[in-house]
C-alpha cells in the first residue's frame, strides 16, 4: 500500500479525543476520513475540532460507505467485539481499546473472526510502548534477570474513581478498577514475563469506596448505580512455576497512588516504575538506574498509532497479539469469578 491508510474512529470520546484522534491526525502515512459516534452532539464535536466530515452514528454504515482501510474502536467495553467483528467480517483491520472484550466468549469470537478474514487485529495495551517498559524488556531480554520466578504488579490509585462515561456499569463495561486500569499493569507484566500461560488464579474484590460518597481527585461519580469493583488483590500461578501477586484500586487509603511492575529473578530484580535493576554482585548489594533512556521522550499513543498504521500499510506486525489480549481477558474474567466464589480458578 503506498497511498495513505483510511481510518475511521467508532466513538469518538475521551479516549478518541486524548489519545486516538490526535495522533492520527499527526501521522503522515494516515488520513481520518470517517467517525462514529451515538451522541450526536459528542460526534459533531469531534468532527468539528479535527476537521473529520464524514460522520454517522452507526458504524456498520461507515464500514459499508468509506472504504476503510483500517478502525480504530474506542467505545464502552461491551460494544468492542460486536464493532471489531464487523469491520474484520469486512476485511477492515482494526485497533480495539483494551480491554479485548467483556469476557474470554466474545474475545474468542473476536480472534476467531481476524483469523477469518487475516486482517490485522491489535488493542490499546499503550503501556507496552512506555519508554520504561520497552527498556525493562531490552533488560529481560539480555538475560541479565536470570530465571524470572515471582512477579508484583501494583496499580493503585488514592482517589481517582473516574466521574464520566459507564465506567461503574457492571453491565456495561464487565468490570471496574481492574479491566479499566488493572489490564495495563497486568498485561505489560505479561509481555515482560514472555507470555507464560496462566493455570490458576485466586482473587478477592471490594465495593467498599464506590458505593458511597467520599472525597475523589477525579470528581462526583455516580455512587448510586456503581454495580463494580473498586479494588482487587489476586495471585496468579503460571504453567512455567512463576508466580505473581497483583494489587489494583480506584480508591483505596495509602498515602500515594502507584504503578509498578516488580521482576524478581536468579541473578536479578528489576522495577520498572522508575527503572531499576537491583544485584547481588562483589560482594556487594547495587542498584542501578539508567541516566538516559532511548526514545524518553516518545508519546506512547503516538508510537502505538504509528506502529499501527505501518503495519497495515506494510503488512509488517505489532507488539500485542490477539491471543496475549485473550489471555488478559481470561486472567481478568478468572479473577472476578474466583472473587465470587471464593475459590480458585482453574484455566
């Protein structure tokens, strides 16, 4: 393909608007030529401000009158394997917000469909294109860890409930605090661990902050209706003997918010939220940080974008496969059904 990739956006909101539309318009290789949306009103905005004239508010008429070349999905949770199926059945490739789906049935659907048609399906895992997290794999990836053996992710907020769109409708988007924020932490820690598969989780989860009105840096969000969880503990055993404990929260009462991914290996321990690598070597215990990292300075949603739009262009690959967003979904989806039983999950 040599002239440039046709996009079209399905929902155009606040991810669309932050992140999806500005750095489409900014690449060169790319031309926005059609947007969705079911809120007019959010539509002729978006329209309006990035210079968009095809606009419909039903995405089945924009895949079958704009000749797209490639969808980016960015809707509420429970519309993106119905919108990614859609375009894939018309040999459209697509980017798909995380999460993959509301739960591992419509993910599988969704993978079975890009097999199907063999377009290109990827998701909006942006952490993965993180300065940070590119280098903790070029550390991995040297073997300097050793083996990797246990593995803490931590996605923790103070107070930051988000206050618009559906996020607290079980419903709706399948999930709270962990299949909005925890997924990127956990899919990130993934990548750094090479995939392994999963083989049982155990988790617990808690409303306690959400259902009532409190203090939250993100605004008044609808405690009435909020029918998901604001916070989740899980471990998680993997097939290879590695373990990992994971921590998530919209609002929970420590005194900061944190990210982070810990790396604890034979010769090695690595943090990757600020990067660092922590040794036992001469006889010594040493940490180091690295004064300068490569690309420190790169937006991540523009690399994800422009990662993207070339391989579309090219036919070349991306860094999140179909089958590593299913496994999220299905370590998510493990998690919320062992919080309910209180037993563990068996994948």
């Amino acid at each position: 393909m040599t002239a440039k990739v046709r996009v079209g956006i399905v929902g155009t909101g606040g991810i669309a608007r932050a992140r999806h539309l500005p750095c489409l318009t900014e690449n060169e290789s790319a031309e926005l030529v059609g947007l969705c949306d079911i809120k007019p009103d959010v539509l002729k905005k978006a329209g309006d401000d990035f210079d968009v004239a095809a606009r419909y508010t039903d995405y089945l008429e924009m895949y079958d009158n704009e000749n797209l070349d490639a969808v980016v999905v960015c809707t509420p949770n429970d519309v993106h394997a119905p919108a990614t199926i859609a375009a894939l059945e018309r040999g459209i490739n697509v980017l798909c917000e995380k999460p993959m789906a509301l739960d591992p049935t419509e993910g599988e659907a969704m993978l079975a469909a890009a097999e199907k048609s063999g377009k290109l399906l990827t998701f909006g895992f942006h952490y993965r294109h993180m300065p940070e997290v590119m280098a903790a794999r070029r550390v991995v990836d040297s073997g300097e860890l050793g083996d990797v053996y246990m593995v803490r992710v931590q996605a923790l907020r103070r107070r930051g409930i988000p206050s618009w769109g559906t996020f607290v409708h079980k419903h709706i988007q399948g999930g709270g605090a962990m299949i909005d924020f925890g997924v990127h932490l956990l899919d990130s820690a993934l990548w750094l661990m090479g995939n392994p598969k999963a083989i049982e989780v155990t988790a617990s989860l808690s409303q306690r902050l959400g259902k009532s009105p409190n203090v939250n840096t993100w605004g008044d969000w609808n405690y009435q209706e909020f029918t998901v969880e604001d916070q989740v503990a899980a471990f998680v055993r993997f097939e290879n003997g590695v373990t990992m404990m994971l921590e998530c929260a919209w609002a929970i009462n420590i005194p900061e918010s944190r990210e982070n991914i810990s790396l604890s290996g034979t010769k090695a321990g690595l943090e990757v939220f600020p990067l660092s690598v922590n040794k036992a070597d001469h006889e010594m215990l040493t940490t180091w940080k690295p004064d300068w990292i490569a690309d420190a300075k790169l937006d991540p949603g523009a690399h994800q974008a422009a990662e993207f739009v070339n391989a579309v262009r090219t036919g070349g690959t991306v860094v999140t496969k179909p089958s590593q967003a299913l496994q999220v979904t299905r370590i998510v989806d493990a998690m919320y059904r062992s919080a309910e039983s209180g037993e563990a999950v068996k994948l």
